[in-house]
C-alpha cells in the first residue's frame, strides 16, 4: 500500500469523522464530558478507560526514566566495583544507553506500522529484560557498558510506540493535552527513581538496581498485555519495505513543522540530559556533597516538572501548543540566563537552595515546552504516526545525547557547565522554533 493511499484513507476516514460530529451536533446527541479526549479516525475503543489508558502509556514512557535515574546512586559503587579511574567516565552509563535506546527507534516505528503495536512493543521489552540481565552478571566495566546498550534498545520500543498508540487515538490539542498527562505520571519516576535506587543498595549491591528495572519492565509487559488492544487500525498498516520507509522519511523531512519542532525537542532534551548525566556529581561526589539527601534535592525538582505537566494538560486545550510552548522557551531561556549570572556570581558555587530553586522554575517551564513540541512535531503526520514517531525520536534522543554529553563531560566542579548550557541550549531551540514558524511566534495555529 503507497503513502498516497494510505493518506487518502486518512483524509476519508477524518471527512467522515466530521461529518459524523456535524450530525451529532444538530440532533443534539451528548458530547464528551469535560476532560475527555477524542480519538483520531479509527474502529470504536476496546481498551481501558482514560486513567487506566495514560497509566499504561506512561509507564511504557517510565521505564526508560527508571533505567536512567534510579541507577545514579549507584555510582560510586560500580566505580569501587570496576576500579574506574574517571568519575566523569561514570556518565556513560547514561549516554551508552541513550545511544542505543536512540538508535533502536529507527526500527520499531516502520516495523509497528507494518506488524501492529502490541507484538513489537512485547519483543521490544523482553530485549530490555535481556539487558537487565547481562548487567547483573558484568564481569567487567566494559560489558556493564554494553549491557547498558541493550537495555536502551529494548527501551526504546516504549517511547516510540507510547507517542505512536496515543497519536493513534488522538490528534492536535487533545494530543498534547494527553501527552501531558502521560508526561505527568512519567516525570513521577524521576521523583522515585533514586530513591528506589537507594533502597536496592541497602540490600547490598547495585545489582539489586537491575532487579528493580527487571521487575517494572515484567509488571508493564503483563498489563500491557492483558489489557491494551491494538490500537493501529488495519487500513492504516504499511509495507514493511525500505522503499515505503524511506518514502515515508522523506515526508517527514520534507514537513518543516515536523524537523523544526523536533530539532527544538532534541536541544531542550540536551538540558535533561546534560542536567541527569551531571546530577550525582552536583549533588553528591562532585560539589555539594548531600549524600542520602540527593535523592531528596533530585525529587525536589523533578517534582516542579511534574506539576507543570499538570497545570499544562489542563490549560492548553483553551491556549494552545504554540502559544504555551513558545511562551515557555522564551522564559526558560531567559531563567537559563539567570542562572548563568548567578552563577558567575558565586564562582560556580552558589548556595545549594539558590542553585535548586532556579533549577526547579526552568524544569517548570520545560515541562510547558516538550509535550507540546512532540505533539506538534508529530502532528502533520498522523497517517505515519508509528515511523514518524521512530524518526523523529531516533533525531531528538541522539542530538538530545550528543549535548547532554557535551555538558556532562564539561563538568568541573561547579555548576557552570550546567547552566551554561540551560542557556545556550535554551537560546537555541528559540532560534528553530522562530525559523520553524517563519518568525510568527505566540499564535496559535488551526490545529495547535
């Protein structure tokens, strides 16, 4: 089935939805109560309700945060471990990972849209489960490395395929909005992350981090699996060929909204990165020395993201995703240039509930920035959700890895790299969103 065919469908398919909805509204039928979402075109819903929907969803998005965050704690022990001589080499236990979860997205997009979500997300987590299980056996720093890297593949299927079923049941706002809720529950395990990673080592040893990944990625497989249909309608499933995939790249960099947003999306997930691969050595080792209180300062403003997410999936319905995602740019990079000048003011060292204060507003404001920019990314290509999704998150994880290595490899001692590059990073995504939209910033648009 050609591209063309498979958009002509869509088109048909979103007339007839209209016209359903126009019919519904001169006979009066009963609208969707408030707070609910409308599917995109497709066969009536099967699955959970909305709360049990996000919940599944955001857990698929999780398990890659739990993989990441929990596993700081364990630092200096895997340091003590395998006798390695650089802390700052510590980091790539991170980056290897988000190398492969990257990379692995180019596959499960084209393949989920030839084969169906559910079995490629179910091969996707046993794959993980295989990584978990390899670094719990590590001889070796180098095998723990590569571990690491089969974990990030098997990940990777949940974050393509969680942006692919809810793009498969919902469009434009009502995307984001979802996606934000979704991005709250997520942005959760950040707060409990290495917490949880603390308490396995108070079982004794940091392989006890891996039985925790192992764990969650059992419990997503088995509700997943009992409890999420298919979500991709039949008419909408494509060749698996490299001719229909490369056509259907060629869509996606051809669509400027779509390369623009997603740019942007991979300069502001540098921050993330740049901030996470950095955390235990601000927090711990490197600077401020908290020890058993890290967690504490890393939850604390984890925390501001996820109450963003909130305030954000109920307000962008009425002011939509490029209004608020541009707004929410502009202060972050604004805040980021603050933090810079504090910074500078303090040598690199300020006072710790300065340094977390600043910090937790522009995680704030993050949160107002990212769901929108991968809905809006995502948005013009509803008719190849699932391989747009694979692309687009291969591009944003492995430009998202590459600054946040830049970052993380700078540090020093203080928190100049970190806030150097909130502000550069920041100022730069401005930059692509202003190219994006023509220089037309702050209206919404039809559709956002």
């Amino acid at each position: 089935m050609s591209f063309r065919t498979d958009l002509a469908r869509l088109r048909s398919a979103q007339a007839a939805r209209l016209q359903r909805l126009k019919a519904s509204d001169v006979t009066s039928s009963p609208r969707p109560a408030p707070g609910s979402a409308t599917p995109a075109a497709g066969p009536p819903w099967a699955g959970p309700g909305f709360a049990e929907f996000v919940g599944i969803v955001a857990l698929m998005m999780a398990v890659t945060a739990m993989s990441i965050d929990n596993l700081l704690p364990a630092f200096p022990l895997i340091q003590q471990r395998f006798a390695v001589q650089d802390a700052n080499s510590l980091q790539l236990l991170v980056y290897v990972y988000m190398i492969g979860f990257g990379l692995a997205q180019i596959v499960y997009g084209p393949v989920s849209d030839a084969l169906g979500r559910r079995k490629v997300l179910l091969v996707s987590l046993a794959i993980y489960a295989a990584g978990c299980g390899l670094a719990m056996v590590a001889p070796s720093f180098e095998w723990l490395l590569a571990s690491r890297v089969i974990q990030g593949i098997g990940a990777a299927g949940g974050r393509v395929l969680s942006t692919a079923i809810v793009r498969d049941r919902f469009s434009g706002r009502e995307m984001a909005s979802v996606m934000s809720l979704i991005m709250m529950v997520f942005l959760i395990v950040p707060m409990l992350g290495p917490a949880i990673g603390a308490t396995m080592l108070l079982l004794g040893s940091w392989i006890y981090v891996f039985v925790s990944m192992l764990a969650l990625g059992g419990i997503l497989a088995l509700w997943f699996a009992a409890r999420m249909p298919e979500t991709l309608h039949p008419e909408f499933r494509r060749p698996l060929s490299v001719s229909a995939t490369m056509q259907a790249l060629g869509t996606v960099l051809r669509t400027r909204v779509a390369i623009g947003y997603a740019t942007a999306l991979g300069l502001m997930t540098g921050c993330i990165m740049g901030y996470v691969g950095s955390a235990q050595q601000v927090f711990d080792t490197g600077l401020y020395h908290l020890g058993s209180l890290f967690p504490v300062a890393f939850g604390l403003v984890a925390g501001s993201m996820g109450a963003a997410t909130l305030v954000n999936s109920r307000i962008v319905r009425r002011l939509g995703m490029r209004s608020l995602s541009h707004a929410g740019v502009t202060a972050f990079t604004a805040v980021g240039l603050v933090q810079v000048g504090i910074g500078l003011h303090y040598q690199g060292q300020p006072p710790i509930a300065l340094f977390l204060a600043v910090l937790a507003l522009n995680q704030f404001l993050i949160s107002f920035v990212m769901p929108n920019f991968n809905a809006l990314a995502l948005q013009p290509l509803g008719a190849i959700a699932g391989t747009a999704s694979s692309f687009l998150g291969f591009y944003t994880t492995m430009l998202g890895a590459f600054c946040g290595w830049l970052i993380g490899r700078a540090f020093d001692g203080t928190v100049m790299p970190v806030t150097i590059g909130y502000a550069g990073l920041g100022a730069l995504a401005l930059a692509v969103v202003a190219w994006t939209e023509r220089g037309r910033l702050y209206r919404a648009g039809i559709s956002g």
